[in-house]
C-alpha cells in the first residue's frame, strides 16, 4: 500500500515504527512525503516503547485481533489536560465478540466476531475511525449512529473503500457491510486541516499577504464564520488560500463544541492570536475544559488574560 502527502513528524515515525514492530515492511521516501507499507505476517504483541508515545497507536489494536486469536498490548499515551480513557474503543470490539482482560496491559481474544450497532454518548473521532476499522473486515452490517462526520473520519472511509471496502453515511450514521479481505492502493492523505487553521491564525496577527497551496475546502469551510468574525480576509480558489491581513484582528466570546463548531485542537493557537485584539474575548471549551496549560505561558511572557468560572477571557 503505497501513502501519499504523508506529513513528516514525529508521530509519523513512531507509528512507522510500531507497524515495522508488528511486521510491516516500510519503505520511506521523506523528500517524496510517500510511504510504501507491505504487510507481512502479523505479530501478536504491541509492547513496545513508542505505544505510550502517541495515541493513536489504538488504531493498531484491531489490526493485532484480526490477525490473531490472541493478542496484547501496552495502553496508548495520552494528553496531559485530561485522563482521555479508551472505554468506547474496548467497548466496540467487546460488541462484536472480543474479550478483552485488563491488567498492567490490554489482552484482547476471540473466536467468532459479529456486526454491531452502536451509538457514543459523546462524540469520538478516534472511536469512531477504530469502529470502522476493526467492523469492515467482519461479515455482517455495522452501524455507528449519530456522529459528526469530521472530514478526517470520511478520509478514511474513502481511502478503505478504494480498497474495497462497503461503506456509507447516512443521516450521520456511518453503515459498514463488511468484506472478506481489502486490496492494495495508492492513496494521498488529506491536508491537515488543524495545520492550516495554526498558521492562518498566526498569519492574521502580522501585517501580511501570503498564499496557502494545497488545501481542500473542507479544511476551510467550517472555519469560515470564525474567521469572518476575527476579521480575517482571505480568498479561496483552486485549492489555494490567499490571505490578505492587516495584523488587527477583532475580539469574540465563542463556545468550543464538536465538529463542525471551532476545534478544541486550535483553542490555544486562537487564545495567542486574541492576545493581539484591542477588544476582550471569551472562550469556553466544551469539549476539553481544562485544556488550559498554554495559559500559564502566555501569562509569563505578561498575556493579559485569566481563567475564571470555566472561562478563558
């Protein structure tokens, strides 16, 4: 399997590793930003370091129960703004018939696995991605109800139904009719999105004309009313961004929700940037309250700015 526009950072790497650790043959070329995968026998064990590195190393876990009858694996790592358990994941591959023991690490067997229907009580991307790899290779229908479809989630049902997959959205629910096995392919991974939206709002506090080159617009729509209300100018044509800026931008009060509301994950980029507004803001974050570390660094380099009652401001 051949990945294109694969952004080369470190946790990139760790993945690669963990996947070379598993039994994957990889094939990097850094000036290209392409990765060659080819799948050998797979292992039954995920116990090394770089497992508490990064987070997504879950999304190998139903890689390690479809290959083998039993398998194990270190917990994921984590972010230090909240405990972020991995109960809907454990949950979802205990739907469809997997035992999973817990103890100073994950232990995951099975015999026969089925189809299931679920439904998060709060959204999860992460949940959601490893609901639809672990159920696309079971017989049977799947359904995840009711989620916001994050352009990253739809990312990889295109990329899985390249290769043979069966799966639709509708209505928010995402159906999975599973497949016996899925085909090579060569696919370019979107543009990140939350790359895009760091530098635009870096740009918008300098005096500045700059253009953005490859990005989608679904990377920019949906941050389109907040830019208009910061007073950033910008024009997109043609898969490009040009970015026209005075460096003042305005004041707002803005409640963080769930896609496709302003992403929790550029919260600290826009507290830096409000710090060059004349106007006061507020903002809430819903989805991780006490992503507030950044605040105690902008207050040394003398930010005005305080956390009171669950709000920054």
């Amino acid at each position: 399997m051949t990945l294109t526009n694969v952004p080369m950072i470190s946790d990139v790497y760790n993945m690669l590793h963990l996947l070379s650790h598993l039994g994957v043959k990889i094939k990097l070329n850094f000036d290209k930003n392409t990765v060659i995968l080819k799948r050998k026998k797979i292992k039954n064990e995920l116990l090394c370091e770089e497992v508490n590195k990064i987070r997504a190393s879950y999304y190998l876990y139903p890689g390690l129960i479809h290959n083998n009858k039993e398998s194990y694996s270190h917990f994921p790592g984590g972010c230090n703004f909240t405990d972020r358990p991995i109960n809907y994941h454990l949950d979802i591959f205990r739907q469809t018939g997997v035992k999973i023991e817990i103890k100073d690490q994950i232990r995951f067997s099975k015999t026969k696995l089925k189809g299931t229907n679920f439904e998060f009580s709060t959204p999860s991307v992460g949940a959601t991605i490893n609901a639809i790899l672990h159920t696309v290779l079971i017989k049977g229908k799947s359904v995840i109800k009711n989620q916001p479809i994050e352009p990253e989630i739809k990312d990889v049902i295109s990329c899985l139904n390249k290769m043979g997959a069966n799966i639709k959205i509708e209505d928010n629910n995402i159906i999975i009719k599973g497949t016996r096995k899925l085909k090579k392919v060569k696919y370019e991974i979107m543009p990140d999105r939350i790359e895009l939206g760091s530098y635009l709002l870096l740009a918008s506090v300098i005096p500045s004309q700059i253009t953005f080159t490859n990005t989608l617009d679904e990377s920019i729509e949906y941050l389109r009313p907040y830019l208009n209300k910061l007073n950033i100018n910008y024009i997109y044509n043609n898969n490009k961004i040009l970015l026209d800026t005075s460096g003042k931008i305005n004041g707002l009060s803005l409640e963080i929700m769930p896609y496709p509301s302003f992403p929790t994950d550029l919260q600290p980029i826009l507290c830096a940037a409000l710090l060059a507004s004349s106007q006061e803001s507020t903002i809430i974050d819903k989805v991780y309250p006490k992503r507030i570390s950044h605040l105690h660094e902008m207050e040394k380099m003398e930010g005005n700015l305080k956390y009171s009652d669950g709000k920054i401001i």
